[in-house]
C-alpha cells in the first residue's frame, strides 16, 4: 500500500467519501514524538507520585503533563510539566482523574517486603 498517493487525479465518484479528518490528534504530532523520546531517554523511569513514593523502578513508556494541557501549548511543551511514567501508573493516573472504570482506585498493599 503506497504511503501517500497523488491527489489530483481522479476522484472516485459514486461513494461520497467524506474526508474524515481524525480527532485532533495534531498536536501530538512526528515533533512531540521526538520529544517524547528524548524525554525518555533522560527518565526512563516512572516519576510519578507512587513510585516515587515507594522508591519503584518502573520503566516509563509515557510522557505525561503534569497538568493537564487541555490544547495550551505552552503547557504542552513546557518540559517541566512533563513526568515519566510507566504505562499502568499512567492509566491508573488517568483512571484516577477520569473516573474512567468508575471504581475507586485503592492503594496496592503489596510492596511489602518478606523479610
Ligand atoms: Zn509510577
């Protein structure tokens, strides 16, 4: 499948195939990759609350804003509003927020050591 293709020629008529343009996904773009990655290349692990809080190591899969940017791009691109995280702590994070699964999120007990 050809990557792009030419789009002055012919257009198919008969389907109306209204470009569906995707949700603006824009911003998180080829440059906010690179971003992403150079991040996470300096904090490859997780720095969010919990790890931090008892001294994980997660390896961190996700940038996270600290706060959220809602479209501002001075947030967005403030790297000191970034965070590392590791993908469980970002969904939990996000589940946290969004009440996304509807069930409150409760502290895991099980860091405890057996010694
Ligand atoms: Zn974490």
């Amino acid at each position: 499948m050809p990557w792009k293709r030419p789009t002055h020629g012919q257009k198919k008529a008969g389907k109306s195939h209204s470009p569906t343009p995707k949700k603006s996904t824009k911003i998180y773009g080829h440059k906010w990759r690179k971003a992403r990655a150079a991040y996470l290349m300096k904090h490859p692990l997780c720095e969010c609350e919990d790890c931090r809080k008892h001294g994980r190591h997660e390896l961190a899969t996700v940038v996270d804003h600290i706060i959220p940017h809602k479209g501002d791009m001075r947030l967005f691109w403030d790297s000191s509003n970034w965070q590392s995280m590791a993908k469980a702590c970002h969904d939990r994070k996000t589940a946290k927020y969004d009440g996304a699964f509807g069930r409150p999120v409760k502290p895991k007990q099980d860091d405890k050591e057996i010694f």
